[in-house]
C-alpha cells in the first residue's frame, strides 16, 4: 500500500515552486487561483523571494501547502492512506479528497494569521530534544512550574518541547542533565503545538466549523490521534485539536506501517519526513516526489 506524506513549516526554500509554473499548465492554473484567493501575488515571494521573505508564517504556511498540493495533482498521486506533519495535514486532506483546494488554502492562510497572533501575546518558543527517551521528556516536561510539553514526536531520539521562553530554558538544562546529547532551543516565531495556542485554536475553530468537509478517498493518519481517520465530522475535531495537541509523527508512521503501508512517498518540498520515516523503519520503501 501506498503513503504520501506532506511536510509542514520550515521545508521552504526561495525558487520553489518555480519550475512546476513553468511546465504545467495545470499548476499555473492552480498557482493563480492561489493568487486571487490570498488577495496577494504568493508566487512572486515563492519564486523570486528571499529566504527571509519566505519565513513569514503568514507567507510560510501558504507557501509549502501549495507546493505540496500542487505537485501531487501534476503528479495525479493515488494515495491508499496519507497523513501530514502539522501544517502539511491540511496537504493531505486536499489529496484525498478531504478538501477542497480553495477551502485547503482559506484554512491554512487562516490559521497562519491565528497563529501569527497567538505567538505576539507572551514569548515562547520551541527546542530540539535529541537521544533522550521521550518518557523522559515527558516527566522533564511535567516537572516544571509554567507551561512547557513535548510538542513533536518526530522519530525515536527525536522531540521536540514547547511552551513559555523561561519554561523551555529550563527544561532545556533538566534534559541535558538528565543526558540528552543536545537540548537546543529552535529559531521560530512561538510554542506551537502547545497550551499558549489555545487563543489560535479557538480562532481557527469557528473557521473549520464553517467548512465543508467530504468523506476522503482513504484514510489520514492525523497528528493527534496517530490513527487512521475517514470519518469528516472526526477529521474537523482533530484538525481544530492539532493547534495545541503533539504532532505524533513516529506514531503514525509506525501504524501505516502496521495497517500495510510498503512505501512512502514525500510530496512538496525537502526530504525531512523521509528521513524521519527512514529513522522509524529502516525496512520500508521511502521516495521523495
């Protein structure tokens, strides 16, 4: 059985996109439309914008959501199950057929501007927690006063926290102490997947709420449950929990792999998941589109 998976922020690069606007037709089509439904010219930033430009959220998200969607239907991809990390779950539910393309992208741009906002309310931040075991992480996590949680179950030795400035700084020493090969704090705009974007969550809620939702050709394995998903009234829940809930990423690669998945093909831009994938299961077949 076939896997697509779709990446999420930070698989950005300047040019991309580029050379699908200048092949296919269809992605013309689809990167204009894009245009006029954002009201702004996103494959200007995307194809001649720098990688600062690019790392705008509310530039970011838009930007590897049309990558990712637009390719898979040049590519016209048969998927038998499908999951996305954190924002690249909105990829997949385009792809199956969850989606619409128009409706995908009104999410996405609007859970940028949520999220944009939730992070300028206090600071807080994300770090990469790497050779500790995640029940460690865990108890680290809640062992300190303030908001801090294991925020991305990326592959085994691999997560990463998040929540309040002072709270992951400390949890970041506790790790190091409790023998993490490396505790480091990442360069981005806020705590996501944590309890401070609950203000983004409730935003984006009444958005989802309002949108229509058809039962998908397969199943997503979504973030917060790590499970395979069909049903559209449960694919909105957990799509409206994800803001705040942990990406297990490990976890749904290792049950696609337990429900028959043999490959896994990672569509839009970069090779991250692949390589996560690689990390879980030395085994399967792993291919980037």
């Amino acid at each position: 059985m076939k896997a697509y998976i779709f990446p999420g922020q930070g698989a950005q690069f300047p040019g991309m996109g580029k050379d699908l606007y200048e092949t296919s037709d269809v992605a013309k089509a689809l990167f204009e439309s894009a245009n006029d439904i954002l009201g702004f010219r996103i494959t200007d930033i995307m194809f001649e914008g720098t990688a600062e430009e690019l790392k705008e959220t509310k530039v970011t998200q838009p930007a590897v959501f049309l990558h990712s969607v637009i390719l898979a239907k040049v590519l016209n991809v048969k998927p038998d199950m499908v999951a996305g990390h954190s924002l690249g779950e909105f990829s997949a539910l385009v792809v199956n057929g969850a989606l619409s393309f128009e409706d995908g992208l009104k999410l996405v741009y609007q859970r940028a501007m949520a999220m944009q906002k939730a992070c300028e309310i206090a600071p807080s931040t994300m770090a990469a927690v790497l050779n500790l075991e995640d029940k460690i992480v865990e108890d680290i996590c809640d062992s300190i006063d303030g908001v801090v949680v294991a925020a991305n179950y990326n592959c085994p030795g691999q997560l990463v926290i998040s929540g309040e400035y002072k709270a992951v700084e400390i949890a970041c020493e506790k790790m190091k102490e409790a023998g993490a090969k490396r505790a480091l704090i990442l360069p981005v705009g806020g705590a996501f997947h944590s309890p401070m974007m609950e203000p983004a969550r409730a935003e984006l809620a009444a958005a989802i709420e309002a949108t229509a939702f058809s039962t998908p050709s397969c199943p997503v394995y979504q973030n917060v449950t790590a499970n395979a998903v069909t049903n559209p009234a449960d694919i909105q829940k957990n799509l409206i929990s994800q803001l705040t809930g942990a990406v297990k990423w490990t976890q749904s690669v290792q049950q696609m792999i337990t429900d028959g998945a043999t490959s896994f093909t990672e569509v839009g831009p970069g090779k991250v998941l692949v390589g996560l994938v690689n990390k879980i299961d030395k085994e399967v077949a792993t291919f980037s589109a």
